[in-house]
C-alpha cells in the first residue's frame, strides 16, 4: 500500500458506518459508532445542559446516538422537547441502544 491508498484508508476508516439493531416498541434504529470528535462533541452538550437539572441528560445522550443509516443524527440534543420524548422512552428501549452503542464503541466489540 502506497502513501495516499493509506491516507484515503485511513480518512475513510473516520466515517465509521452505524449499527443496525432493532428495539422492543420501536422497531429498527441505527447507533452511531463515535469517534473522538464526536464523544467530545457529546460530552460538550451534555456539560452545556448539566446546571438545568431537567432530567433530561439521557434523552441528550440518546440524541447524540440515534442516527439514520447514513450516519446522520436525527435529533437536536439543545431542543428541550425531542430530549425531553427521548428521556421518556421506556426503560428496555433506551437500554438497547446504549447497549448497542457501548458494543459498538468497544474496544473489542462482539458480533
């Protein structure tokens, strides 16, 4: 392998696709696998929101989670409504995705 057939690898190796699975009640979702920019993108809105104590710090980490399958978020973490439906799912669904989410940001993930 070449320098620029290494580079072009490792440039596309950042856009890592999103994992499929399906949730109880919902139906199928996609996790965004995160990389650096994006768990300090996370981190970033969840630090923003943390002096509101409005119970809603899970719905903001669920909104930087779920995605289309193109890797794509489809919620906005600052809207106080969508956090708000997110932190309200039920209990075995937000447990799936973070599972999901977990498994596919390991180290060694699991099939």
């Amino acid at each position: 392998m070449n320098r620029d057939q290494l580079i072009a690898s490792i440039l596309k190796a950042s856009s890592p696709k999103p994992i499929r699975l399906e949730v109880d009640s919902i139906g199928p979702v996609f996790v965004r696998v995160m990389t650096a920019y994006d768990a300090d993108m996370s981190r970033k809105l969840i630090d923003a929101h943390k002096a509101k104590e409005d119970g809603c710090e899970m719905g903001r980490y669920l909104a930087t989670l779920l995605c289309d399958e193109k890797g794509e978020l489809l919620f906005d973490g600052n809207d106080h409504d969508t956090v708000l439906k997110l932190s309200k799912l039920a209990p075995r669904a937000q447990t799936a995705i973070l599972q999901a989410a977990n498994q596919a940001n390991s180290a060694d993930p699991k099939p």
